[in-house]
C-alpha cells in the first residue's frame, strides 16, 4: 500500500490501495480491458543460484499481475475482482478492495491506468516466509477519476505529483504462490 501519496484528496483513497492508486464508464468499455503494460522488468546482470533468479521472475510476475488487475477493477469500481487475489494478499488486498469500493460507493471510476517500472528487486529465498522486495516507480500521469454516470472529471481529482517510489514485499506462500502482500512508499527518486 502506498501511504505516502501526493495526488489530489480524491486520489488519495486509491493510491493507498496498494501501490493501490487506481477506470472507465460503461460509454467506453473497449478502454477498461486496455490496461497497458502494467509493469517493466529491470535489465539486470544474471544471478548465481537460479532459485533467487525464479523468486524474483515469479515476485515480478505478481507484481505486475497486481498493478495491471488493480487498475482493471479501478476502472471498473469492481472491489470484487477475482483476478486481484491471484496477484494480492492481504493486508494488501483487503485494502486494495476496500479503496476500490469507496470509488464505487463516490459514483466513481478511474480511467486510464497506472503502470510501474521496476528500479531493483532484493530476494531471500532462505527466510522462513521466502521474499522478495521490490523497488518501482509508480506512474499514474495516464490516470484520472471521472463520475461513472456521465464521464465528468471528479473535481480536485488531479494528481499533482504523478510519480511515486513504492516498496513492494512479494512473499511466497505455502501454496508456491507468489503474492504481493505490502507495498508502502519508497524513497528512491523516480
């Protein structure tokens, strides 16, 4: 969840949905399943032990599953999207839900998406719960918020500071599953 946030009040309430900023109106469906490319890799030397290698391509993979889902159900105002918990754990999830519902419960819907790109990534697959941190920049200047019932802008909705650093925790759970369970604002430069 990204809590330091400088967007616009009513973004505010998304952005802290996980990295969790997140849009479309029944007029213009063909834009809510156009999330783009929701994350980019960072190019990085190969790694000694593939196991380390597999975390943080599996972690990423997560990762990016979320921004790309969370923006989906944004744009939706959809909290109840089933594609969020094959990216997301709670708490995070529970959160990310909870942002998207207040969305739905405002009239609002978001369009556009955020997309994040991967500045580093740190693993250790030897800890008790396996992990991997992720460093990003999130980039929501793609983004607005808009009333669903007739497409106007949500006033005091623009977001003033469109890039933020984030720090993701992607844990591998019991099942083998890899899932985005906390993400908090970073303090890298974007």
């Amino acid at each position: 969840m990204i809590r330091r946030l400088h967007p616009a009040p009513a973004l505010v309430a998304l952005a802290m949905a996980g990295c969790t900023l997140s849009a479309c109106t029944d007029k213009a469906p063909a834009t809510r399943a156009s999330a783009s490319p929701a994350a980019s890799a960072p190019s990085s030397s190969p790694t000694a032990d593939p196991r380390v290698a597999q975390a943080v391509q599996a972690a990423t993979a997560a990762y990016q599953g979320y921004i790309q889902y969370w923006a989906i159900a944004s744009q939706a105002a959809d909290p109840n999207n089933a594609d969020l918990a094959r990216y997301v754990a709670d708490p995070l999830l529970s959160l990310t839900r909870h942002n998207i519902q207040r969305l739905r419960d405002n009239g609002q819907v978001q369009v556009g998406a955020q997309t994040a790109r991967i500045v580093s990534t740190q693993a250790d697959v030897d800890a008790a719960q396996p992990v991997v941190t992720i460093h990003a920049c999130l980039d929501y200047s793609a983004l607005k918020l808009v009333y669903k019932t007739n497409s106007s802008p949500v006033p005091n909705s623009a977001i003033k500071n469109p890039k933020v650093a984030t720090v993701a925790t992607v844990w591998r759970y019991q099942t083998g599953q890899w899932l985005v369970n906390k993400a908090e604002g970073g303090t890298d430069p974007c």
